[in-house]
C-alpha cells in the first residue's frame, strides 16, 4: 500500500521542461523579431533620411538653374518668395524659397520631407546656399564711351546722373555722375554747340575725360562683355530699321514677341521687363521707337526723332542719336573695335547717364552663382 502511494505521487518533469523551453524559444523569437524590426526601421529611416536629403539638394540645384532673371529687378530686399513647391506621396514635399539679402546677393533654402514609407514620423532636411548675382561687365564709365571720333551738334550728351522719365530713385542705389564722354583724346570730340547753347553741349564730371578709361584694356572688358551678353540674350534679331513697343496679352506683358523690348513706364505691364537683345549687323531704331534694357549691336545703332532707350547700348560700330526726343538714357559704348567710327549726337538728340537705368539693365542681365569659399550647408 505504501510501495503504491508512494509511486503515484512520484511526478515528471518533462512538461516543465517542454513549457520552459517554449517559453524560451518564443523569448528568443521575441528577441530576434524585436532585432529585425529595429534594424528594418533603422535601415527605412537611414533611407528616408538619405532621400530627403537627395532631395533637396536636387530642389537647390533646381532652383539654381531655372533661376528667373525677372526676380533680379522684382525681389525687394527683405523679401522671401516660395521659388518651387512639389507635394509627392503622402507626407512627401519639396519647397525651395529665396531671401533677397542684399541688391547682389541671395539666400536660397530647400526643405524636404520623406514620408511616403509608412513611418511615423516623415524624415526632414533642409540646406541653404548662399549666392551671389554677377553682371556681365562693367561698361558705364560715362555718359559715351568710345574710342573713336565723336561730334555733338545742336544735341546733349550729359553724364549728370539723373533718373530717367518713368523710373522712381528709389527703385536703384545710389549713383554718383560721370563723365560726359571718354575718350582716348580730347581733341577727338568736336561740339559745334557747346560755348553758345546751354541746352546742348557736352556735360559731367568731368565733360570729357580722356585719363584712360578707354584703353586697349578696356577693349577686351567690352569684347567679353559683348560675348557674354550674346550667350544670355532673349531676343536675337537681324540688322534693319525697327520700331520696337511694349506689348501686352490680357494685361500681361508679352515678353514672346521679339519687338517687345520692355516699356519704362512704371504702370506698364511691361515695365520690368528688361530684355537683353542682340542685333547681328547695324539697326536704326525709327521714330516712336521705345525700349529698355540691353541693346547689343555687331554694327552701328541709330536712334531717330522720338525713339527712345532706356538701359545700356552697345555697338559694334557708331552710335547716332539725331532728330527731337531721340534719346538714349542710361549709358552708351560705341566702336570698342573701331576706333574710326565717328559718333554724332545731333538736332535735339541725347545721351543722358542714367545710373538707375543702367543698374536695373545691368541686373536683369545677371547670373546667379555660388559665393566664393563655403557657399552650401546643412541646417537640419
């Protein structure tokens, strides 16, 4: 009887051990699926994060390259303006926007968020660049640089700053006068007018000044310069007579039309539009004529009664300004290459330095590039 007691209460052990042992195995199942998961959400969040980045440094680069020439003269400084915004999968996005920080340089930053693989929380990067807007060259020595022979006669050619008809002073930073005209030498410059008319002659400070300006070295500036505005001109015509105008389609300025070189007027449509042309060959722009910006010309320009530019002409040759209201405002560079090309400024016609309209011409014209040294960083 106590033989049998005795071996019925005598227990196993196996179901212990086959119950720990589940519980270990799902542990370490546990274990090893907690690992995996860690390491696959890392490995996902590694990945989110490398692609916002990606991303927005493509959004910077973007925005560098399509940088509109327009914002050059538009943005105030101060200002912030959104450049792109692209919204992806969910959680996904992509918004560069610009500071202007000073007149020539700019601040862009890109952000971008990564949240289209599930996670809860979307990865985020954003980068900043500093950049800088470069004008082509710096031509506006006088009122009329040239180093050929120049004749006023019953006309003006004025390096007096003043702010050309349409424009506000408060649109440029400030501009000291200039010479009236540079030449080589004085005695290149005839003006049958300028000891008995007060309304036409030669004026700026000095009128004429022949201390260098024009100079086998400066030949060379206004032959890159010419080049590099060849490469980033808008309009590209042939050589001819011309009668350029502003032009507007439902209140917008139609900046297709190649005859459309911009209007002056501050309440036009087209009063920021400051086109860059280049005429291959000579042009004579016809009475009623208007335009602003940059007018570069392989040959001679001729401005005839009433034809008005507001910016910066270049000629290859001569320049003409002759008859009532023809004028040039802003600054003019005739025959870099051709010192025999004779200059004439004639009955009523004039050459007025405009700083304003040459900052604002010279500006439209400007590339956006990197500011030397560290011009990229990560913010976050």
């Amino acid at each position: 009887m106590t033989r049998s007691h005795h071996a019925r209460a005598r227990g196993g052990f196996a179901l212990p051990a086959a119950i720990f042992s589940l519980v270990l195995l799902s542990a370490l199942v546990a274990g090893a699926l907690f690992v995996s998961t860690e390491e696959l959400r890392s490995g996902r969040g590694d990945g989110a994060d490398q692609r916002a980045l990606a991303a927005a440094e493509w959004a910077l680069d973007r925005a560098i390259l399509a940088w509109d020439p327009q914002r050059n003269i538009t943005q105030p400084i101060g200002r912030t303006d959104t450049l792109m915004a692209i919204a992806g999968a969910p959680n996904d996005a992509v918004v560069v926007t610009a500071t202007r920080v000073q007149r020539a340089a700019v601040w862009l930053t890109a952000t971008a968020t990564r949240g289209g693989d599930g996670r809860g929380i979307p990865a985020r990067h954003t980068v900043g660049a500093s950049l800088r807007l470069v004008a082509a060259g710096d031509l506006a020595r006088a009122a009329l640089t040239t180093p050929g022979p120049v004749l006023v006669d019953g006309g003006i050619i004025d390096g007096r700053d003043v702010t050309p008809v349409g424009y506000s002073a408060a649109m440029c930073a400030e501009t000291d006068s200039v010479a009236g005209i540079a030449v080589p030498d004085a005695s290149r410059v005839t003006c049958a007018t300028c000891a008995t008319s007060a309304n036409s002659g030669v004026f700026g400070t000095p009128p004429i000044d022949s201390s260098g300006f024009v100079d086998p070295a400066f030949s060379v500036l206004v032959a890159e310069t010419i080049a590099a505005l060849v490469r980033r001109s808008q309009i590209d015509l042939p050589g001819g007579t011309l009668i350029p105008r502003p032009a507007a389609v439902n209140a917008v300025c139609d900046v297709a039309d190649p005859l459309n070189w911009g209007d002056p007027r501050a309440s036009s449509a087209c009063a920021n539009w400051f086109p860059v042309i280049h005429v291959r060959g000579s042009v004579v722009l016809a009475a009623g004529a208007v335009g602003q910006g940059i007018l570069v010309a392989d040959g001679s320009v001729r401005l005839e009664g009433t034809a008005r530019f507001v910016g910066v002409v270049i000629a290859g040759a001569d320049i003409t300004v002759t008859g009532p209201g023809a004028e040039i405002a802003g600054a003019a560079v005739a025959g870099a290459t051709n010192s025999a090309a004779l200059s004439t400024v004639t009955g009523g016609g004039a050459i007025r330095f405009g700083g304003c309209a040459v900052q604002r011409a010279s500006m439209t014209a400007a590339r956006l590039v990197r500011t030397p040294s560290r011009w990229w960083i990560e913010l976050r």
